[in-house]
C-alpha cells in the first residue's frame, strides 16, 4: 500500500492579511509585504505540520492509493474526504479497468472514511501484479483559508507569530494543543 501526492494544494490556509498581521509585517497600499514569499513559505511549512499532527488533509488537494488486491474496507486516510475520483483495477487478464461507482459504497462521514463493495456486491478479482488496485480522492476543507477550521489557522498563526518574532527559536510547547480537537486516530 502507497499513497502518492498527485494535486498538491494551491491555496493557503491562512489570508495574508492574517499572515502578514502574525509576521508583523508592513504591507504597502496594495497589500503588498517584503516579507510575503518568506510568509507563504511558513505558512506552507506549518499548514504540513497541521497536517502531520492531525492526520488530515487541509486544503483541497488529490491523492492516490495504491493496493496489491482488493482487501475489505479500503480506509481513505486524510480526512475529510470531498470525493473518490475513481477505483481502478487490473483484472485478471490484466488488463485496467474503472470500478463503476454503483459498485461500491463511500463512507465519507467517518473520519478517515472508506470504501466497501455495494450492497450485494464483491470486490472483482484483480490480476496477482503489484498495485493492481488504484484509489483517487480528493480530500481537504476547500481550496481556500475560509473552510479551515478556526482551530487549525489559529494553530499557523500562532507558529507564524513565533516564527517571526523569534525567528522560528522558540515554540510555546501549548499552541499544539489548539490541534487537539481536530486529531484524528
């Protein structure tokens, strides 16, 4: 089983207003900071250690799961799950094909959610080859800092603050637990 990053995010978790507000930056009249390349860096960097600490996708972005057989429930790590782009697999002549979507069930309610064959219904017989099965999700908040729960942005801005204020020295070892309600296990 490997997962592989196939969209990364493109949006940030924070605004840049909030950003540059943590940073204590000084934005000219177009908003515009010297500081902003540094802070969309930072805001990156703690926006994937959000994400490690937690077990969750933030912003909108697609992976891929690979299996060497169908095998019960497939857990789709990085909730919460927006969609399940396509279940391929290669059958037994080896040849890919795509699951119809009537074939399986999404739990994306559950956290991490998961697949389960329809009701009735068995995974199909896959070829004996390595990564014979192939999962696509979507997963994350939204593609912008507006669905982050305010848990987690407070969470970068508080490391954005210590960061440019310390210059990334020193860490309050609390602001970890504003992660705490989002951790999922």
């Amino acid at each position: 089983m490997s997962w592989k990053l196939i969209t990364p995010p493109t949006g940030l978790a924070v605004s840049m207003v909030e950003a540059q507000t943590a940073a204590r930056a000084d934005p000219d009249e177009n908003g515009v900071s010297p500081l902003d390349g540094e802070i969309q860096r930072a805001i990156r960097t703690y926006t994937t250690e959000a994400e490690a600490e937690t077990n969750r996708a933030i912003m909108d972005q697609t992976w891929r799961l690979t299996l060497d057989r169908f095998n019960g429930a497939i857990e789709l790590r990085r909730p919460p799950l927006l969609q399940v782009v396509h279940v391929k697999f290669y059958d037994t002549e080896n040849v890919q094909r795509t699951l119809d979507p009537q074939d399986y069930q999404v739990d994306g309610e559950s956290e991490p959610g998961y697949i389960v064959p329809a009701d009735g219904k068995g995974w199909p017989a896959t070829a004996s080859r390595i990564n014979a099965v192939e999962v696509q999700i979507r997963c994350g908040y939204g593609p912008d800092h507006t669905s982050v729960p305010d848990s987690i942005s407070g969470f970068i801005i508080a490391r954005l603050s210590e960061h440019f204020q310390s210059g990334g020295k020193a860490e309050n070892k609390h602001v970890r637990r504003l992660l705490w309600p989002e951790v999922v296990y």
